[in-house]
C-alpha cells in the first residue's frame, strides 16, 4: 500500500460548528411542535420535533455531558442543535465518517481526563486530529472515504466480538448428573432460609459509619462500601435481589449487606454443604426465575428476585450423596474445583476478547 500522508489539524481548522439553540427545553419543544428535529446528548435519536430550524447541512453531533466525548451523524436536511452537544460541519474536501472514526476516541479519552462526563466546546474546537492529503496539502478525499469504510468494517468486527464476550460471561455451565453418582434432590428452603438485608444501611448512614467492614449491596462483584458493622461472619452465600438479579456470591468473612442483597442463612438440614458447589449449580436456577426487564443480552437489564420468590420456588439442587444416604461433601468440593476452572476458562477468554476489541487502528 503506498504511503499514507496525513497532517494534523485543529478541528476548528477543518469544520464550523453548526447553529445550537440552547434553550429549547421539553416545554418549548412542547409548545413548538413541528416536523425539525432537534439532536442533543441522546445518540442517534431526536430530543424532540419542533416548527423551525437552524441547519442544513450534515454534521457529527459531539456529546458535552454524559456520554462525553461519544459522536453520532446527523444527515436530515433541516435540524436544529440543542443543549448537551456541540454539532461539528466538516469543511469540503472531509470526509464526515472519516473524522468520526478517528475523532470519538480522541474526544472520549479527553473526557475521561475531566473524570465527569463533561467535554466543553473549546476542548472539541481545540482537539488535533490526522488527515490524509495529497502532494500538494489539499485534502485527500478519496483516501478518507476508503479508510471511514475499512474502519466501518473494523467496528463491525469489535461489535461481534463484544457480543460474543457477552454471551460468553452470562453463560451457565451445568454439568450433567453423573450416573454412578448417586444424588439427592432438595427444594432451596430445604437448606436455606432467604432473607433480605438491611434498608437501615443507606449512602447516609454510610456516610456516618465508615469502617473496615464489606458492606455489600447491588454491585454483583464487588463490595459497595466498608462500614464499622459486621451482621454475617462466617461462610454464606448472598444475591442480588434487584438490579442483575439472582447473581450469586459466595463469603467467608465479615461483612455487612443493604437491602438490595439477600443472604441464604443455613436451615439445621443444612449439614456437609460445600456453599462454593451450590453457588454454581443454584445461580442458574436464580437467574432463570428473576422477573423485570432486560435488554438485549443481557444489556441494561434491571430485574428482581425477592426472598418471597425463592420460598415459593419448586426447583430442586443436585447434590451428591454418599452410600449411607449424606451429603457427600468431597464430592461437592471436587465439583466446585471444576466449575471454577471453567469459570477461570471464561474469565480469561472474555479477557483476551476484550483486549482485542480495544485494538485502535488508525
């Protein structure tokens, strides 16, 4: 491939910003109703439809507040900018999918430094970025639409690898009974008792009682805050009862729980459990009866499973007998080894996926 020539330039260099209304708010947009629409910081999609406009020409709408620094296109005719966003209208001779290939990184990586969602006009206008130009320093257009639509390509590929990360992590893996093993089939009240936490532990009440004690809450992999109370000490497993509901963790330790986190207390029949096997073969069964919404994959999933639901549940857990008709607990630890080296298996190729969906190509 030849040598690619590329020069840097100030984005105010290469594009105008388009004309913004910054106080169209949903009233106005309300009492203003008309067939224009109006883009702000929601990617893609319209703030509103309003009866005037401020543009006509294609721009890449960069987002100022909350999702920072990402861009989407906007391509209609007649449009109006409003609050959250500045619209950038590339100069002739830019390719507008070109600069937003190489722009969003750039622009994401500068509001992440601010560390609150948040990337002023000044810094957008103030940003370098590299474009391809001939012998003569006059822009190549032909090579920008070619690299927009090989980076198309790239995005296309990041986005089936990252799907398939995601299926990878919300899979369960349920190994299958062994038939010279003999198993018995108990409901979970059998062994447990479910019980929700405590609502007494809010960000409050946090705030006053900061120690070194996990308090754990919604979050499904780590603590949500240390305080100087411990309810649990010992081995016990927890859920999450909304949010990612039905996630299981397993504890042996001092800890705390809001009352977004439920804890499975041990009943008398509870004897020569391994809580690390029935963690792995309970949290399927968990996640299978949760209720609520969740999105594609799993994505913006915010769903629930109350202690009321798991006492009415009529699942059985498979766990392993021995001859004399107990629960053999060796059995139950060398499962549990297995599924965590198949969870470590997961862990690592999710790992190796998400490295590679972060390769950059410029």
């Amino acid at each position: 491939m030849p040598e690619v020539r590329k020069q840097s330039f100030y984005i105010y260099e290469i594009c105008d910003v388009a004309n913004s209304d910054k106080t169209i708010t949903k009233i106005k947009a309300k009492n203003n109703v008309g067939e224009y629409p109006v883009y702000a910081a929601t990617i893609n999609k319209p703030f509103a439809y309003i009866n005037f406009y401020n543009n006509e020409k294609p721009c890449l709408v960069v987002i100022n507040d909350g999702a920072a620094g990402c861009t989407y296109l906007v391509n209609d005719n007649k449009y109006t900018i409003g609050k959250h966003a500045t619209g950038l209208i590339p100069h002739d001779g830019i390719d507008i999918r070109y600069l937003q290939k190489v722009v969003e990184p750039i622009f994401t990586n500068i509001a992440k430094g601010y560390g609150l969602g948040n990337l002023p006009k000044a810094d957008i206008l103030n940003t370098k970025v590299e474009i391809p130009v001939n012998k003569d320093g006059t822009f190549n257009l032909n090579l920008q639409k070619e690299l927009a639509e090989k980076y198309s390509v790239i995005e296309e590929q990041r986005n089936v690898l990252l799907q398939k990360r995601m299926k990878l992590q919300n899979m369960s893996v349920i190994l299958p009974e062994d038939k010279n093993i003999k198993w018995a089939h108990p409901l979970v009240t059998d062994l447990f008792y479910p019980k929700g936490g405590n609502a007494d532990f809010t960000k409050t009440w946090v705030s006053r009682n900061k120690g070194e004690i996990p308090l754990y809450s919604g979050t499904t992999t780590s603590e949500y805050a240390s305080v100087n109370i411990a309810e649990y000490s010992g081995e016990y497993l927890t859920w999450c009862i909304d949010g990612l509901a039905g996630y299981i963790m397993y504890h042996n330790e001092k800890f705390s729980i809001t009352c977004h986190r439920g804890i499975l207390l041990p009943t008398d029949k509870c004897v020569d459990i391994d809580l690390r096997y029935i963690k792995y073969v309970l949290e399927p069964i968990f996640r299978k009866r949760k209720k609520g919404r969740e999105g594609d994959m799993g994505k913006n999933e915010y769903t629930s499973l109350k202690p009321i639901a798991i006492k009415r549940m009529t699942d059985t857990i498979p766990i392993p007998v021995s001859e004399d008709g107990k629960y053999d607990f060796q059995k139950q630890k060398e499962l549990a080894d297995k599924y965590e080296q198949i969870e470590e298996i997961k862990r690592s190729i999710a790992q190796k996926i998400l490295t590679l969906s972060e390769i950059i190509v410029l």
